[in-house]
C-alpha cells in the first residue's frame, strides 16, 4: 500500500470500528467534541480511530478533526450499506470508486447532485489505494478464508454464499432507506450507484477540499427495502463487524 504516516479510521456506530479498535497496539484515548479518538498502531501502521456517529455533518465534522488535530495524511471509511444495484447481495462489500450525494439539490441555481461552488457532482476515491483493497477482500472471500472468520451456520442466516466485492459508486444521504419507493427513485435518477448509506460522500467532499487521499467500504447489510431494519443490527454484530476487522488487519 502507498505510505501514509497516520492513518484515519472511522465508522459511524461503534459497531463498526470497535472490532478495529481492540486490534490497536500501544493505545491512547482523546475526547473531542463528544467522540472517543483511539490513537495506537495496527501492524506498526499508525492510526487514529473514531466513531463518527450516523449522518453526513456527524463525518464532516470527525473527518476535519481528524485532519487538523490529529495531522492524519489518509481516511479510510468503514462500515454497512443498503443494496441499491440488483447485482449487489447482503454479505458482499462495496469498495467506491467515487461518491455523490444524492440529497443534494441547489436547482435551478445548479445542476441537481452538484455540489455548489465546488463544481463538483462526484468524488474519486484514491484509486491505488482502493484496488489494493479490493483484492485483499477478494482473497478475504476465498471459501476457506471466509469460513475460518464467520462459521457456514452464521452466513446462512442471512443467506450468504459466495460472496463478492464491487467497485463502483456509492451514494450517500440523510435517510435511512427501508421502502422499495426510496429505492426505486433513487435508482431511476442515479441508475449507477451499487448502495446507499448516510456519511461516505460527506467524508469524501471534506477530503477532496483538504487534499487527503481516502477511500470508503461498505458491506452491504440489507437490500434498502421494508426488510433493512429488521436485519441491520443483527447483521452488524455478526458479519460486518468481522469484515471490518479483518480488512484493515490486511490493509497494512
């Protein structure tokens, strides 16, 4: 992987970066703004880890202090996401190539999903970065790697087979999707996009505007229909979070 000094880690539950976070080795702890920034190492790689609490502001705001206390030169976002794309299943996980924010909308003054002032509609991710990720997932998925992190039993509950890794757009907003009506509407306006959640392309605005390389991964928990919060807590606790763990011990 390219060689970054300190790395930012963040999800927005605890859930999601508490496995991450009993990885760190020589920890210390600094509250800012009522969050909990773990400061140690993860295979001699320094990194700053953090729940950022759900919704777009909650990560802007932990990203740029991540950037201007803590100095960090990277971002990596993790976590959970509805399936948006019909290609995309619960247990497989999305790596972004880019990020829009599909609750944007300053028309007629600009064009719909643009960000004003900024120009911009979409955010690249760091592209080496992201595929160097993408193929540790692979090997990850591998049928016996994956059954050495997460027992045959576990994955049938949610009916996890094979699954696999995209590499593709992401949206992002201040809704938590659980209607077919969501989802179908966002698929007719941005037909491209793999899943949907609530903070990766407001992580993704900060950092191109600060010019720190970042990338986002979400593991898709539901299809973002009426059955996403009935399988979203559970699926966190049993899938993600050991996704999550086992990707950034990877990673570095």
């Amino acid at each position: 992987m390219t060689s970054y000094k300190t790395i930012g880690i963040l999800g927005a539950i605890p859930q999601e970066v508490n496995g991450i976070i009993s990885q760190l080795k020589d920890k210390t702890e600094q509250k800012i703004g009522n969050r909990t920034y773990y400061e140690g190492y993860i295979n001699n790689q320094k990194v700053v880890v953090v729940y950022s609490r759900i919704g777009k502001v909650a990560a802007a705001a932990t990203v740029a202090t991540l950037i201007l206390e803590f100095k960090v030169d990277s971002i990596a976002f993790i976590g959970v996401a509805g399936g948006i794309h019909p290609n995309v299943k619960v247990g497989d996980v999305v790596v972004a190539s880019n990020l829009v924010q599909y609750d944007m909308d300053a028309s007629p003054l600009r064009p719909k999903f643009e960000i004003p002032l900024l120009g911009k509609t979409y955010f690249d991710t760091d592209e080496q970065w992201s595929k160097e990720t993408l193929n540790h997932i692979e090997l990850m998925f591998g049928l016996e790697n994956l059954h050495q992190l997460i027992s045959a039993n576990e994955l049938a509950k949610f009916n996890i087979t094979t699954p696999n890794v995209h590499f593709g757009t992401i949206a992002s907003g201040d809704q938590f999707f659980s209607t077919s009506e969501q989802k179908n509407n966002l698929q007719a306006q941005l037909p491209e996009v793999l899943c949907v959640e609530m903070e990766g392309a407001a992580v993704a605005q900060v950092c191109y505007e600060f010019d720190i390389p970042f990338i986002v991964i979400r593991t898709i928990s539901d299809n973002a229909n009426e059955e996403a919060s009935f399988s979203f807590q559970s699926f966190v606790e049993e899938v993600s979070l050991v996704y999550g763990q086992e990707i950034i011990d990877k990673m570095f």
